[in-house]
C-alpha cells in the first residue's frame, strides 16, 4: 500500500512539473509571437507649401510643423499669401493644441491672417478627422492707410501647430 502511494505521489509531481513545463512554454511562445497592434495610427504631415499667386517673394520654409516667413511688403497693393495642406493619415482623430504663433516685425502696421481655405480662423480646439486633409492659408498684408506714408516695412513670423490625438 505505501509502495502505491509513492508511485502515485511521484505520477502527481511528474504531472505537476510537466504542466509548469508546458504552461512556461507556452508563456515564452506567446511573448514571441505577440501581434503588434496596428488599429491606431499616428500619421500627421504638412505638406504642399505652396505660394499664392500674385505675392511677393519673401523666404518660407517648413521643417517639421514649424512654419517661418520673412517677407517685406511696400504699399497696399502687396501681400504675401501661401496655403499649406495638414494631412490626418493615421486612424485617430487629431486636436489642435497649440497654436504658437512668433512675429517679429519691425512696426505695427503690417498684418496676417491665418484661416483655413474657406476664411475659417484656425484656433485651438480644432480637430482634423482621420484619413482627411485641411488647407491653412497664410496671408501678410499691408492694410490701407489714411496717410500715405507708405515705406518698405519687413515681417518675421514663425508659425508651430501642434496636433495631438484623441483616443
């Protein structure tokens, strides 16, 4: 009777250790072979910079979601105008968080806007759906004047939309 005790205490720890076996197996095959979750993607570009018709030249660059111009207009009847396309390829939606917008300009009187295509102002909160485009237009300007003191006046501005996602 003992004998048989021993032999099934010995079977109840082999089945013990080689169920530990399988699931230690089974744990390391899982850790390796784990599917990368592609459902959410990130994927926001700036892209198509391009110069309006009828501006002035002036110095634009883009590096990243950072916009500078330097542009210098004379009279009121020169602008500086340029349209840009902010692209939403990932499948999250994306929120305008911050709008930063540094000018360095050498008077008070020249002006700019910054809307969408449509004259929409562009403004904190804003959101870009998934797998949609948006055009933000830029515009410098030199508004009329009562006294024509017109003079060559210059416009530094650097332009950072910072998008973030909603889950």
């Amino acid at each position: 009777m003992k004998k048989q005790i021993h032999i099934l205490e010995g079977l109840l720890i082999l089945v013990f250790i080689l169920t530990a076996g399988l699931l230690t197996i089974k744990f390391i095959y899982d850790i390796n072979h784990e599917e990368v979750k592609t459902d959410y993607m990130w994927n926001m570009t700036f892209t198509n910079l391009n110069i309006s018709d009828g501006s002035v030249s002036g110095n634009l660059s883009l590096n990243d979601n950072v916009i500078n111009l330097d542009v210098s207009l004379k009279d009121d009847t020169e602008f500086f105008e340029f349209t840009i396309d902010v692209t939403n390829n990932g499948s999250l939606k994306a929120k305008i968080e911050e709008l930063n917008i540094d000018e360095d300009k050498d008077n008070e009187i020249l002006k700019y806007n910054i809307t969408y295509l449509d004259d929409t102002p562009i403004k904190v909160g804003d959101i870009l759906n998934s797998h949609t485009k948006r055009a933000i237009k830029v515009r410098i300007y030199y508004p009329k004047q009562k006294e024509k003191i017109y003079q060559r006046l210059n416009l530094k501005l650097k332009l950072n939309i910072k998008y973030v996602a909603i889950y």
